[in-house]
C-alpha cells in the first residue's frame, strides 16, 4: 500500500514540478496525457489500497461505526474519485494516444 501511495505522490510532484516551470501552451502540449495517466494510476492504486485495507481489518473493515468505519466508507466511496473529472479508461486511453503522437515515426 505505501509504495502505491509514494508512486503516486512522486508522479504528482513531478508534474507539479513540470506545470510550475512551463508556460500554458507547452502544459497543454505536453501534460495532458501524463496527467490523465496519473489519474487512471491514483484511482486503480485507491481500489487496490481499499481491498488490502478490507483485507487487513478483515470482518472489522466491513462496518460502518467502530474501528472499520473509515475503510469502510474509502471502500465504499473511491469509485467516485474515479469517475469525476473522467473515468480512468478513457484517461488511459488519452494519455496512451498523447504518448503516441510523441513517438518517433518507424523507418520502414
């Protein structure tokens, strides 16, 4: 789960970085794919990281008061975090398609 979290946390400050030191036009170029990746990354890593939490509080992560109530209601509510702004495969596929304009042309 940490190194989900920590993936997810460099990608974001590497972008932040990016965005900070370039101008409007070269983000729009140049950041739309990466970011939309790094959604469709942080919302597959939100799913994962709420199964091994159920996992982990095992019958206690099911309940909404008590111990579990906090994984309980992250279980319950990371696919809206996946869904506004754009679902992560169609994030996917943008920044798939933004990384394909980028590639060289094969030389045949």
């Amino acid at each position: 789960m940490i190194s989900l979290c920590e993936s997810n946390q460099a990608w974001l400050e590497s972008i932040a970085y990016q965005m900070c030191n370039m101008t409007y036009k070269e983000q729009a170029t140049h950041l739309g794919g990466p970011i939309g990746l790094l959604k469709s990354h942080a919302t597959r890593a939100a799913q994962e990281i709420a199964e091994q939490a159920t996992n982990i509080f095992g019958g206690r992560g099911l309940t909404q008061t008590g111990m579990g109530k906090v994984i309980e209601m992250f279980h319950r509510t990371y696919k809206f975090d996946a869904i506004l702004g754009g679902t992560e495969e169609i994030l996917a596929d943008l920044g798939v398609r933004q990384a394909m304009k980028k590639f060289p042309k094969a030389m045949l």
